[in-house]
C-alpha cells in the first residue's frame, strides 16, 4: 500500500524535478524553491491525517460520460496561418535543433 | 547450452478514420508539411480535445475480432515527455483503463498452430514526424492527432518465424474489419518488440530489451534473427544483458542502441480532465458486434466446404478479403466454383500481381468474370479464346458476350460447317490420314489443327475430334 | 466624456435602444478613461482603439437597420487568457510573446455572436497562477481603491478596469477564486460559473478540471446577463455539460422570501479579519430582512480544500504549461538540441510562480509520489464534494466571506508562497467542487477597502445564487461607490 505519505520532506529534489519538466533553474532559484515548496509539501502532508479507505478518486468536477464527436473533417488552419506564430521555420517546418535519437 | 528467446509485440495501427482522433483535420498523414493542422492538433494555448466516436468503434471492433473484453469501463490518461514532434509535450493516450483487454490470435508456422495471447488494445493520439536538416530538425504534424490503436500482445511468441506469421495474421484480421489499410510503405502499422532469451532450464525472463519502431515485417524479422543470437552471445561470453532500447538499422542488418532520451522515463501519466470516461452500454457492444465480418480462419474452414476447394486454394483465397469476396461473387454468379477458384487463382493473382494493382482498382468485375466462365461452359467459346478475353476485361472491362458478339469468337459447334472444313482436310492431307488409319494415333491430333485453323480457331476442339475419328473410322 | 464608462450593461444597452448613444461614443468614452487613469491603474495590457472603433461603428449601422442583439456595440474588456481571433493572448507572460491567437474562444464567439466588441486585454497573474496579479511579466495593476494596494487575482485587471470605470464589464477565469477575489478586493461583482456551464474552449487552461470562465460586472443583473450569452454545452469542450440554461434574468427578484440559505461554521473562523467578518454578518442580517431563513451547515473537509487544490491545480498545470516549449509559437531562447532549447526558453519564458508551481505539480505526479499526493487529493475531493452534497439538500445557497481579508499591500506578501495560498481558503472549495459562486460587494473595511460576499450555490444552479445577490445588491448601496481616481 503506497496511499501514505512518507515523512521525508527533502525527498523533493528540485533540480532533478525541475529537469523532468524541461526548466533549468539558476543555482539561486534552486536554493530559495527547495524549502518553500519543501514547507508547502509539508503542508499537503496533512492531507495524509483523513482516512480516505474506500473513496473513490475525483478526476472530473461533473460526472459525464461517453461525450463523443462524428467522425467529420472539418476545415483547419491554412498552412500560411499554422505557421504564422512559429519562431522558426524552414521549407514548410517548425524548425528545433538537431533532434538526436 | 540452448537458450529459449521470449517475444512480446507492441503494434501501432493507424485506424482508418475520416479525421483525426481529437479534432476534424483530415487523417491524412501525407501530403506538404503541416497543411492537414488545426489549432487542437498544433497544441495550441486553449484547445481541448474531443473524441472521435468512430475512433472508440473500430479499436471495440478489433476487440471483438480477436476475443478481447471489451472494458466496461475505459478512459484516457495523459502521459508526459518532451519531444518535438509531440504538439502538447504530453501524449493522450490510455493507461490502466484501456478500451479491451485479453483475446488472441491464431498462428501457424511450419504447420504448428499456436495462439498469441493480447494483453490489451488501447487508444491514443499519433504524433508528428521529423526530419533532419544539417545542423536543425524540422516537424511536420500532419500525422500529429492522427488515431493510433496500440496492441500489446503476452511474451507468447518464440521464434522470428512466429513473429511475422503473427503479424501477417493480425494484419489479415485489421483488413477483414476495414479498421487499417494497413499500408506498411505508409507506416500504417508500426511494431516495437519485446525481447529476451534465457538458458533452457530457467523460468525465470532475461533482462528484455526494446526495439523501436519497425515498420516492415521482414524488418521484424531480421532485426529478431540478429537481436536473439546477439543476446545469446553476450550470455554465452559471461556477459550481462542490460536493460536499453535499440533501433534496428535495415542497411546495416544490426540492431544499435539508441542514444537515451532521458536519463529516466517518468510519464507521469494521470487521468486527462479534458475528455469523460467511456462507458459503452452492453447494447452498443453487441450492436457492433453484430456488425463483425467473417474472419479469414472461419471463411477458410467454409469455402472449402460450401465449395468444395482444396484446403490449400481456400487459404490463398483468405488471404485477401477483397480476393475472397470477388471469388466468392464469380463462384456465384458463374455457377460453376472451381472455374470461379482456377480463374481468381490463377489469372486474376497472376495480372493483379504484373500490374501492381488491387482488385478495387481493376477493371475486372466478377460479373464479366463469371460471364466468361458460363460462355465456356456453354460451349460458346473455347478456353484459349477464353483466355484472350480475360486479358482484355481486365485490362479495359467490359461485357464478355458483347465482346464475343462484336468480335466473331463464337466457337463453330455447327456440325455442317464443321463437316466442311473436316472433308477438305482429310482431302488434302493424305499423308497423316494414313498415318492414321495405320495406327499412329497422334496424327489426328495433326488433322484436329488443320481444322482449328481453317476455323480460325474458333471450332469446338472435341467436336472436332469426334467427327474425324467418325469419318476415319475406329477410336 | 459624456461619464457613460460608468455605466452597467443593462443601462448601456438600453441607452443604445433608445438612440441616446452610440457604439462609437462607448468606445471613445471608455479610451479616454483609459487613456486618464489606466497609468495609475495598469488594468489594461492590450487595447485596439482602431479595431474597436470600426466594430462599434458596424455595430450603430447595424442597430439603424433593426438589429436588436443585446450587447450589440457594446464593448468588454477579456483577461489576457482568453483566445480572440487576430489578438495576443500572452496570459501575462514572457512566453507567450509574440503570439497573435488564430481563433476566439467559444465564450468569446457566443459574445461576438450577440454583437460584443473587444476593446482590450486586461493584466492577470501569469497563466492565472496568483491572487495578487503581481504574477505578471507584463506590468504592475493597482487597487483603484487604494494604489497601494494589489487589486487581487489571478483576474486583477478585469475587476480593477471595472472599479475604475475602464470597462463596463470584462471577463475573468476562476480557478481557485480568481474572479471572485479580485472582485471582493476591487468591489465589483464576479460570478464563478458551476464546472461545465460556460465553455472552457479557448481558455488556456491552468487546471483543466477547475478551470471556468466568468463575468465580472458592476452589479448582479450583468453578470446574469453575460453568463446567459456564454452558457451551455460546447461540442469543443468535452467537459461542458447539457443541461438546458434557464433565464437568469427571471430570477432576480426583490426578496428571498422562501429562500433557505446555509452558514458553513467553518467558514466563520479566528484569523479572519474582524472588519470582514462584520460586513459579511451584516449581510447575512440583510438577507435575514429580505425574507430568507437561515440554517447553520458544516462542511467538514474545508481545513483540508487548500492542500488538495495545491495538488490537483498544480499536477494538472505542470501537463497544462508543457506545451510551451519553443517549437510552434511564442518566444525561443536557442539551445545546443531540443532539451537545451526547452531547459533555457521555460527557464526565460516562465515567473517563479509558475515554476515552483510547475515544480509542485510535476514531482506530485512522479514515480512513487503519485498514490501519496495526487491520487490522495483526489479522493479528498470527493470528501469535499460530498460536504457540498449534503449542505446542499437542505438549503438553496450558503454565504460566507469571500477572502478572510481586504486587498493586500503590494509586495506585502511576495515570496512567501503559503501564506499566499492560505488566503484562497473560502474560494478554492467551489472550484473542488465543480459548484458556482458569486461575488458582491457587503460593504469596506478600514481605510474604504472593499469587502465582498460569497454566495455558493448547487451546480447547475446559477439562478439561486443570483437570485440571492440581486435581492441584497439592490437593497443597499455598497455596489454603487466608486473608488476616487481624479486626485
């Protein structure tokens, strides 16, 4: 059963954290982060006091289901339009740097 | 000491839909760069997703084929990685929810038949491709949002032989339902495979190891009869198998390793507030089921006794639906099944095959084919000019009674016409009437040409043959 | 200036009707009070002078050919979160700089469709993370009530154009209070809708599932008025629901006579600031005297709303804000390969705010952190939900504070990120909830602060709320002052 907090707070590394979502931080901003969020996720950790055996999750605010559309093309952007706010562009393409597999 | 390879298959297939799977962009994944794009499928600040409809049908209707359950209760998640071609650098997809679990397929290889077992098929969205330029990377997202169905199958499979016969089946299966083109070239149907080998004796799985992204099935193939011994090598030496992805290099014939992404895979995957959970009522379900097509292992089984094919012709006619329907359909209207099954087998494969085409682009149509079989039948023509005909309807179509009509190719069957060109040729070849009388059977075969040719090819060959052993006396 | 930038929608509309003014000289009044006070105010981030001139002169030519529409030529002003064909949409940050929108919103189509002009983009806390507005990589906003002072967010120049006679109307997004804080704090009107009602097409999604859209007005029959416009099911958003939507107008009536209305004991509590607690108490006596009887309530998993509205909101987020990477819009900063260019354009492009939210909401959702965190407030959420539920079969709305303060000084609360969210502890349950709120100005704390009333309502059930706020907004006078902006 992993439905239980664990107590250590400094488990939150925010630098690998912030690597998984593709932010580099200033050695700065790592180090006035970690204990604020450190003291926010104390905080959450509090959640861990309700016993919450046998409730079932809320993903959505109001429960629906099977919302489904028909299968027609519709008219989108105009290759001119889709291409219009890229910050870089080359033969029709939004250009990145060398992709490396 | 032997080592047992164990294979597991992930395929990708793109379902054939109209549009894509969450917006109304047409699902075309070719044509220029970025033309079949709207703000939803470019990621755009704002859009949402919404579910394409025929998309949850065709991935239940595959379900179906292959003996899953269909979920009674499914959703979608979403699963986070940066990658350029991924317009919201997280993949809508379906985690522990999926749209069918279980079900199988039926191989056979070598003459063993086994089922592969199907661990689940799910839904999710396609993303776009790129494409190298020197020192920059372009991506183009036509395909982005496109509807992918991923099918996982059990470690069930053995052997690289095994592999592709289950390929080749699942495929078979994919264009019964019309759920697929299955255009490999098109990248329709791509594979990534699941592979270890442990020394015999062991129950315990080897470290697997993951190669991407195949999307031929000789590809497969290849990549798993080099992948297989490469792994047992290793072992073998003393070495360990490390957990990695590899990229099979088809020029090269060898799988590499690929250079790591990410130092860890987190997805992160949770439950997509965008799009409501899928809870198809049991009626729809059996709606649709009722909508299945017969499966090529079960139209076998009945071709060959409704028809009374060989079992072997049965199976080559399966192993095309649009092969089977149009033999089924000439069987019918000709009367006449095994002329129906020699044509389609035969001269229909062979100039499908020379032309590079498909039946649904051919002009042949079982109507002029079955039209043809009943004029041999009726004698009206013979099977040489039956054959000549055939090039023809295939080539420009058209009405075989018409044609026999307009081109006088009628066979002579009018015994008076055929006495005529019998007297004359008994007249002026002395020689091999002789020949004949004496004995030497192959002469009239000699006399039976003479005919044909005076008749332009157009006599009845055994009328023919009748009346000069009749006029020559003996048989 | 003929003063019509003070006016509400009904009374615009109805001057339009009857040909005592134009769509033009709206707009012109309204470009003149910005042009006067918005250096002071900083409500605005984007105005089209030109754009909105030409709209609001097609709109009188269509009024002289009969056109009735209700909010023809009359111009709004829209958070800067919201997509408008043709206009930025920069969500008060740096990385959306550049960026020009190629379609509207659903809510902002439906507008357009009842003959609506957009007139300008207003400041907000960057990707509507903030209840300070002081978020924003695109300027300061101000109190119009007292400069020293934020106008609350994340919506904080929607209600400080309001308050400071800069728009008629204009619209916020709420997700965890960010329409009715700012509205409390600025004394205008802000209506949360209940998840679902009103589109989220086009919304750029902070957390997808407590996410709504709402009007913020200067008295209640204008928040019905726009809400009746945007509501209902949007084949676009999969989340909007088909629930028919009644006529708010008919609702708002002069008593609550019938009305049966709920004071939650955990929304009454030490901590809050007296003078807020007592403008809230007097209002409960109003209603009291307007005919509705009350009924104490509980709703016993409040003290736990705040951490699980951390959790969900950020986790959501931190998949919300991926997409801003570089690659299809907005600003780039160049990187060796593409995870370089992703490191170093976020680490440009986003306020700290934003990354330690996106921080917050990555690592909640991380390998071996997810049964702990975020599928634990998940199941909370249902708790607080099911508080809703209960308190709401036996009373047709609840009052309470809206924040437990008045406006904070600018700056007072910078970089101390709790104390920041324990602040949206009386909004925050709504959005939970997927229930609507409402905002109306009850009165002023200390040196004339505006505090506001918090009127929740069952899901789906706009019209009680509204109906509630009417009959109390128009039997005092708190929603007609204005904040004093001339010296």
């Amino acid at each position: 059963m992993t439905d239980t907090f664990r107590d250590d707070a400094s488990r939150l590394d925010v630098r690998y954290v912030a690597h998984l979502a593709r932010l580099h931080l200033s050695d700065e901003e790592a180090a006035v982060f970690q204990p604020q969020l450190e003291q926010v996720l104390g905080y959450v950790r509090e959640l861990g006091a309700l016993d919450v055996e046998g409730v079932e999750p809320t993903a959505h605010a109001f429960p629906v289901q099977n919302v489904f559309r028909d299968d027609e093309v519709r008219p989108g952007l105009d290759h001119e339009a889709a291409m219009k706010n890229a910050p870089q562009e080359r033969q029709g393409q939004f250009i990145v740097p060398k992709i490396i597999e | 000491m032997k080592y047992l390879p164990t294979i597991g298959l992930e395929i990708h297939v793109q379902l054939k839909t109209r549009s894509k799977i969450f917006c109304g962009c047409p699902n075309e994944p070719g044509g220029e760069p970025n033309t079949h794009v709207c703000p939803v499928c470019l990621g755009y600040p704002g859009t949402l997703p919404n579910v394409n409809g025929e998309a949850i049908r065709l991935t239940v209707l595959t379900g179906l084929m292959i003996g899953c359950r269909i979920n009674p209760y499914s959703k979608f998640d979403r699963k986070n990685y940066f990658y350029p071609d991924m317009p919201k650098n997280y993949q809508i997809s379906q985690y522990d929810k999926p749209l069918c679990l279980g079900g199988s397929v039926e191989i056979e290889v070598e003459g063993r038949k086994k089922a592969v077992g199907i661990t689940r098929i799910h839904l999710e969205e396609d993303v776009g491709k790129s494409m190298h330029f020197g020192s920059s990377s372009g991506v183009d997202f036509n395909r982005a949002g496109a509807p992918l169905m991923e099918i996982v199958t059990e470690p069930d499979i053995e052997t690289p032989e095994e592999a592709q016969a289950f390929l080749l089946a699942l495929r078979q299966i994919l264009l019964y339902g019309g759920v697929s083109d299955c255009n490999l070239e098109q990248g329709n149907l791509r594979c990534d495979v699941n592979c270890s080998v442990r020394p015999e004796g062991q129950s315990e799985l080897g470290t697997k190891i993951e190669i991407k992204n195949m999307n031929t099935f000789k590809g497969v193939f290849h990549a798993l009869k080099h992948e297989l011994p490469r792994q047992e090598e290793v072992l073998r030496s003393g070495g360990a198998i490390r957990q990695e992805t590899r990229r099979w290099d088809d020029e090269k014939g060898v799988t590499e390793a690929m250079r790591s992404k990410e130092y860890a895979h987190d997805y992160r995957y949770f439950p997509e507030p965008d799009l409501m959970p899928v809870v198809l009522p049991p009626e729809t379900v059996e709606q649709w089921r009722a909508t299945l097509p017969e499966l090529p292992a079960k139209r076998r089984d009945r071709l060959v006794t409704e028809y009374g094919l060989p079992d072997y012709d049965a199976g080559v006619l399966v192993a095309d639906k649009a092969v089977a329907d149009f033999f089924e359909e000439t069987a019918r209207a000709s009367g006449n099944p095994k002329a129906a099954s020699n044509w389609v087998m035969t001269d229909v494969l062979r100039c499908l095959g020379e032309k590079q085409t498909e039946l649904k682009d051919a002009k042949l149509t079982s109507v002029s084919l079955a039209g043809l079989i009943r004029l041999v039948d009726q004698k009206v023509i013979n099977v040489p000019t039956a054959r000549e005909l055939f090039s023809e309807l295939f080539e420009k179509g058209g009405d075989p009674t018409e044609l026999v009509k307009t081109k006088g190719l009628a066979q002579v069957s009018d015994t008076g016409a055929l006495e005529a060109y019998a007297d004359e040729a008994i007249a002026e070849n002395p020689g091999p009437v002789a020949d004949y009388r004496a004995g030497k059977k192959p002469a009239l075969q000699f006399l039976v040409g003479q005919i044909m040719k005076k008749s332009r090819g157009k006599a009845n060959p055994r009328m023919v043959q009748e009346l000069l052993q009749r006029k020559l006396g003996g048989a | 200036m003929a003063g019509l930038s003070n006016l509400t929608l009904h009374e615009t509309a109805d001057r339009l009707a009857r040909g005592e003014c134009t769509s033009e000289d709206l707009v012109r009044d309204l470009v003149a009070a910005i042009e006067q006070r918005d250096g002071k105010v900083g409500a605005y981030v984007w105005v089209n002078v030109e754009d909105a001139l030409a709209r609001a002169r097609e709109a009188d030519a269509a009024r002289l050919g009969g056109d009735r529409r209700p909010l023809l030529g009359i111009p709004l002003a829209v958070k800067d979160v919201l997509n408008v064909k043709d206009q930025p949409c920069a969500c008060g940050s740096r990385i959306l700089k550049g960026y020009v929108s190629p379609y509207d919103a659903t809510a902002i189509a439906r507008l357009r469709e009842q003959g609506a002009v957009f007139l300008g983009r207003t400041n907000m806390d960057e990707f509507a993370m903030g209840s300070t507005t002081e978020n924003s990589a695109l300027g300061v906003t101000r109190n119009p009530w007292d400069l020293a002072r934020v106008p609350g967010g994340s919506s904080g120049g929607s209600a400080a154009a309001v308050a400071a006679g800069e728009a008629l109307a204009a619209l916020g997004t709420d997700t965890g209070g960010s329409v009715r804080q700012p509205a409390s704090f600025c004394g205008c009107v802000g209506l949360k809708p209940s998840y679902g009602r009103v589109s989220r097409f086009g919304l750029t999604a902070y957390a997808s599932s407590l996410d709504q859209i709402g009007p913020m007005t200067r008295d209640v029959r204008d928040a019905a008025m726009l809400l009746q416009a945007m509501a209902g099911r949007d084949p676009r958003d999969s989340s909007s629901v088909e629930i028919p939507v009644p006529d708010y107008s008919a609702s708002l009536r002069n008593d609550l006579n019938g009305m049966k209305l709920g004071l939650p004991r955990e929304y009454f509590i030490a901590g809050t600031d007296p003078e807020v607690e007592r403008a809230v108490r007097a209002a409960v006596e109003q209603c009291r005297a307007l005919g509705a009887e009350f009924v104490e309530i509980s709703l016993p998993h409040t003290p736990y709303a705040i951490a699980t509205y951390y959790v969900v909101a950020t986790a959501e987020a931190s998949a919300n804000l991926a997409r801003f990477d570089g690659v299809r819009y907005g600003a780039r900063v160049e990187g060796e390969d593409p995870i370089d260019m992703y490191g170093k354009t976020r680490a440009a492009g986003f306020g700290r705010e934003v990354k330690r939210r996106i921080i917050l909401g990555t690592y909640v959702l991380s390998s071996g952190y997810y049964d702990a965190y975020y599928l634990r407030a998940q199941k909370v959420r249902t708790l607080i939900r099911g508080d809703f539920e209960k308190a709401f079969a036996g009373c047709d709305a609840i009052l309470t504070p809206v924040v437990p303060t008045p406006a904070y000084r600018i700056g007072e609360k910078a970089d101390d990120p709790l104390q920041m969210y324990l602040g949206d502890i009386f909004t925050v349950t709504a959005n939970l909830a997927g229930i609507c709120g409402l905002s109306v100005p009850c009165g002023f704390a200390g040196a004339g602060l505006p505090v506001g009333l918090q009127i929740l309502g069952p899901a789906f059930k706009e019209e009680n709320i509204l109906r509630v706020g009417y009959a109390y907004e128009q039997s005092t006078e708190w929603h007609l002052r204005k904040p004093n902006l001339e010296s």
